[in-house]
C-alpha cells in the first residue's frame, strides 16, 4: 500500500534540495522549483498527489529520500535541513498569528501567481518577503548555507525563502497526515517500501 505521507516528505526533501541548490549556485531547476512553489499555493487539495501536481513531481524527492533512508545521501546538510523545518513547522503551528498571516499572505500572493505564474520573479520576491515577515521570526532559525556570493543577491536570498516556505508546506502536510520524525526510526523500513511503491 501506497503511504501518502512519503509524498510529503518527498516534497520537503525536494525543495530543500532546491534551497541547497540555489544557495551554492544561484540556479534552481525550473520544473522543480515551480512543483515546490506550486504547492504552496495549493492549500485546498484534495489529497497529497493533488498537492504536487501528481506524484511523478515530487519523483526526485522520493529518489533523494530512498538514497537518505538508505544511508546513501551525499549531502549531509540536507538531512540538517530538514530537521531544522519539522522542528520550525511546530513552532509555526502552534503561532495562529503567524500562521494567519501566512496563510492570508498566500491568498493574495495567489492572484498574481496565477497571473504570472509561481516562479516568476515578482511572485518569488513576495513570498520571499511574506517568509521573512513572518515565519523568519520564529525559532529554530533556519539556517541554509552556501556561496556568499550568491547569498549576498538579494533576488536568490528571496527564491530561497520562497521555497522554504514550499518546505514548510509540506512540513505541515506530512504533520497533518500522520507523519512524526519517530517514523523515520521506527518505521523506516515501511517507508522504504511505501517509497517503492510510488516509484513503480
């Protein structure tokens, strides 16, 4: 059986790959990045495949998150990464303020998204903002490293908050499926098969 929660984690992983990506070269991948941004602006979805445009998007999340459960990651600062935004999401939760904001903030980012599209640099650059508003106060920080020279533009230090916030997303999908981070300890192997599940 198919585990909708592993497309959530998938998700996160797979912006985070992202955030990681952007902070070391100042470039996304385009058809990622809009399956992140995508999402965010999703909130009513039916069901998680819904969430992603449909499960082969978040395919490459689900290859990443095979490779981590199977210790075989070769970035160890995306594990870091993503405890740091399951740690943040609870905080975010558990804010309604905050979490007001963010979810009133998207609803009229929206407009423009569709207008424009979600990964359009104006659409970036306001999610950006609403990140650094709102969510960028509350603790655990999360901490993304990478080229200063690119972390010093002020367009990359937007797109990387923008897909944060997709992370955040599917931080708080994965919560609100069931999911904990005492199941990638106590169910890993469950989560393998469920990861093999939707890559057939």
């Amino acid at each position: 059986m198919n585990d909708d929660r592993v497309l959530a984690l998938a998700g996160l992983v797979q912006a985070l790959r992202q955030v990681r990506r952007i902070a070391e070269t100042g470039q996304a991948d385009a058809g990622v990045l809009s399956t992140s941004l995508d999402s965010v602006f999703r909130i009513d979805a039916a069901s998680p495949e819904e969430v992603y445009g449909g499960a082969a998007n978040v395919r490459s999340g689900l290859l990443l998150l095979r490779d981590y459960l199977g210790n075989q990651g070769d970035d160890p600062q995306l594990p870091k990464l993503a405890l740091s935004v399951t740690q943040l999401e609870r905080r975010f939760v558990a804010n309604d303020a905050v979490a007001e904001r963010v979810h009133e903030g998207i609803l009229a980012i929206k407009v423009r998204a569709d207008q424009l599209g979600s990964s359009h640099p104006d659409v970036l650059s306001e999610l950006g903002s609403l990140y650094a508003e709102t969510v960028s106060h509350l603790r655990p920080k999360v901490m993304v490293q990478g080229n200063p020279h690119y972390l010093g533009q002020a367009g990359v230090v937007a797109e990387i908050r923008a897909v944060l916030l997709a992370a955040l997303r599917s931080a708080v999908l994965w919560r609100q499926l069931g999911g904990s981070v005492w199941d990638l300890f106590l169910r890993k192997r469950a989560l393998q098969q469920s990861i093999e599940g939707w890559l057939d």
